[in-house]
C-alpha cells in the first residue's frame, strides 16, 4: 500500500506545478498587455506621434490650426521631352577589302588602334604592277613615234595633193594612218593610266576614321579583289549615332521639326538614367512606321569626343521636341492624383484651405511638375501635412526645421522607486 500512496502524492505535486506555471503565464500576459497598451496611449496622445502627420493630428485635436508646408507656384520655361531606350551603332562601319589581287607583303596597323582617313593599313606586292606599267609606258613610247611620223607624212602629202602631185586616194590612206596612231596613244595613256591606279590600290589605306579590329588575314597570304572577307574592319565612333524608337503619335511632331529645318536636340544617359552620357541632335526619322510595334524608329548622332558612347552600348535617350514657354510649374509633392482628376490644396490669404482641380503637364526638374490650368503663379500650395487636411481646414504654413521641432518625440523623464508617487524627476539637479 505504501508504494500507492507515495506515487498518488507525486501525481498530484505534478498537477499543482502545472497549475502554477499556467496561472503564472496568464499574470504575465495580463500585465504585458496593460503595460503595452498604456505605453501606446501615451505615444498617441503626444505630440511625436508619427512625426509631422501625428503633430497635425494633435493640433487638429486640440482646435488649432495644422501646421503644414508649401511651395509658391512659379513661372519657367518648360521642356517637352520623350523618352526611350536607344542603343549606340557605329555612324560607319567599313570592312578594308582589297582592290586588286597579290601577296600581303605588311600591314601597318594593331589590332584596336585608331586610325585616321587615308592612312596606310597594309601593303600588297606591287612589282607586277610597277613592270606592267612600264610596259604600258614603252608602248606608249612607241606609238607616239609613230603617230609623230604619221602626221609629217600626212603634212608632206597635203602638199603634195595641193601640187596635184598625189592622188587623193593616197591622201586618204595616210589621214586613216595617223589617225591610227592617235587612237593607239591614247589607248596607251588609258592603260598606264589603270596601271598606276593598280599600283596605288597595292597600298591599301583606311577609308574612314575609326577603330580597327581584329586582323582578318596575315601577312603572306594571297588577297583578291573578288574576296568579301576583308582585311580588318573600322568602325567609327567620332561621331556615333544613337537609335532609339517612339510611339507613332509622336510622327507629325517630329516631321514638323525636322522638315522645318528645327534642330531637335538629343541626351543620352547611362542604363540607370543617373548619368549624362553625351549631347546629340536628331538626325534621322525612319520613313515608315513599324506595324509590329505601332512605333517609329529615329537616329541621332553625337560628337563622342570623349568616347562614353560606344557601339552596341544600351542607353537611355531622351528628346526634346518642344518647350511651353511660361508655363506654371508648382512642386511635384503638391500634386495629388484621385478618381476624379489631379487637384492640390491652394492657401488661401486667410490660411483656409481651398481643393482645387487641377491639369498636370510634364515634369520639370527633379522637385516640379508643370500645371497647365487650374493655378496662377504666386499662389501657395501644401506639400507637407496633406493627409489631414479637407476643404477650408485651417492651416499655418511653417517651414521644415519648425516642423521637425514642433514634432520632434519627446523622451519620457526617469522616475525612481522612492519618488515615483511624487513624479519628481530623479535625474541630477
């Protein structure tokens, strides 16, 4: 029986544990929950609360005015832009063939090396046509002496038909004569003429300003004229073109501009829009409309005097095609967008609040956005407290160093145990 009573007695000190670990989680829930909710009904009735938004609150609360930011609508100048995605394309691309058939003998170039118009590139063996050449030169030669012979014979035999001391058949016969050796120098001057053009095609010089590439054929191979394949390819980046595309709505705007002599000027950034990359003008407009895209494709070209642009490189272009000239422009904080339009709260010179629909036009600068109707320049509009504002709310327009003091959180004071029911402060005097 013993053995019984003794594990009785343990199931039941195990049962009042339970109980108690139990009865001791609820006691810390109940008092973490007051404590929680206290502390926030603190927080919410102060005046830090969320920052400026918990401020307004408070001070609408309490039947003051709210306390709110604004900006002064302003007069500029502002730029119509549209923008696009755009890649950078060679403005030439040139693949160096050569013009005339023989032996590589040297290339004078490196691989990536800027080269200039007219500079030499490579040189093919031009003995064969220096000797054909000067064959064409001693033929020449030749028939000059000839043809030189001719024409005295045909003086003398002139003389001679005027002497009626000839027939006229002979005449005749000698004219067709010198005339033959004529045709044959200039047959000859032609023929030298080419063999000189070969001998300067053996020099195989750049046509185009730029960058070479890779060296497509080494010194020692055979190259003709009849080959596609080249001997490098120059690509010229000073200038460089940008192409880009728009939407086809755009079309009438752009023609306008461009058939009307008006220079469209062009920017191209880098891929996260942050840095300029260089300043073009609008070149090019596609003349027809791609139907797969309802866009229409355009070109710029840019100076690339520093060489930011480079080919196949992803830019973000942007085109101005036109400017509204004193136009007004407000903050763009102040613009706020609802079913029904966009609109701005206006202060009025009693500090009332006045909602006023408004019509939005394009950004200008990185704070402002244009408004085409709906506010003058001179008038104040909120940008900061906006939430808590309704139509002909009362407002006191402060700056942004006032408002961050007037709701800036306050620190609760350190109570001590001994003097927490007096609420003196325990800190040093």
């Amino acid at each position: 029986m013993l053995p019984n009573a003794s594990s009785r007695s343990k199931r039941r000190t195990r049962l009042w544990l339970v109980i108690a670990v139990i009865i001791a989680a609820i006691l810390v829930w109940y008092f973490a929950f007051h404590h929680s909710a206290s502390t926030t009904a603190v927080k919410n009735g102060g005046p830090g609360r969320g920052g400026m938004r918990g401020g307004m609150h408070g001070a609408a609360m309490k039947g003051g005015p709210t306390p709110v930011q604004a900006g002064k609508a302003e007069q500029a100048d502002v730029p119509v832009f549209l923008r696009a995605l755009g890649t950078v394309v060679a403005n030439a691309t040139v693949t160096v063939t050569s013009r005339v058939d023989g032996q590589l003998m040297k290339v004078y170039f490196t691989e990536g090396q800027k080269v200039e118009q007219g500079q030499l590139l490579a040189q093919i063996d031009p003995r064969s046509y220096q000797a054909t050449l000067e064959q064409y030169q001693g033929d020449l030669a030749q028939n000059q002496a000839l043809a030189k012979s001719a024409e005295l014979t045909l003086a003398r035999y002139k003389k001679l038909y005027a002497q009626d001391s000839l027939a006229r058949q002979d005449l005749e016969s000698q004219m067709a004569t010198a005339g033959q050796y004529a045709g044959a120098v200039k047959a000859d001057q032609a023929q030298i003429a080419a063999a000189k053009l070969n001998l300067e095609f053996a020099k195989i010089t750049a046509p185009v300003s730029g960058h070479v590439g890779l060296r497509l054929v080494d010194p020692g191979n055979m190259v003709s004229s009849s080959s596609t394949t080249g001997i490098v390819t120059i690509t010229q980046t000073q200038p460089i073109a940008v192409t880009f595309s728009v939407p086809q709505s755009n079309v009438q705007t752009l023609l306008k501009a461009l058939r009307g002599g008006q220079q469209l000027p062009t920017t191209a950034f880098d891929q996260n829009g942050s840095n300029v990359l260089g300043q073009g003008k609008l070149q090019f407009i596609s003349n027809e409309i791609d139907t797969s895209t309802g866009s229409i494709k355009l070109k710029a070209l840019f100076e690339n005097q520093d060489e930011k642009l480079y080919p196949n490189q992803f830019v973000n272009v942007r085109l101005q095609v036109g400017t509204l000239e004193k136009t007004t422009v407000i903050p763009a904080a102040a613009l706020q967008l609802s079913a029904a339009g966009d609109f701005v709260y206006v202060v009025k010179a009693d500090n009332t609040i006045e909602r006023r629909q408004v019509k939005s036009g394009p950004s200008f600068g990185d704070d402002k956005v244009a408004v085409l109707s709906g506010i003058i320049p001179g008038e104040q509009v909120v940008t900061t407290g906006i939430d808590s504002l309704n139509n002909g709310s009362k407002v006191q327009v402060v700056t942004a160093s006032a408002a961050g003091d007037a709701t800036a959180p306050k620190q609760p004071a350190a109570i001590s145990p001994d003097n927490a029911s007096t609420g003196k402060d325990s800190g040093p005097k």
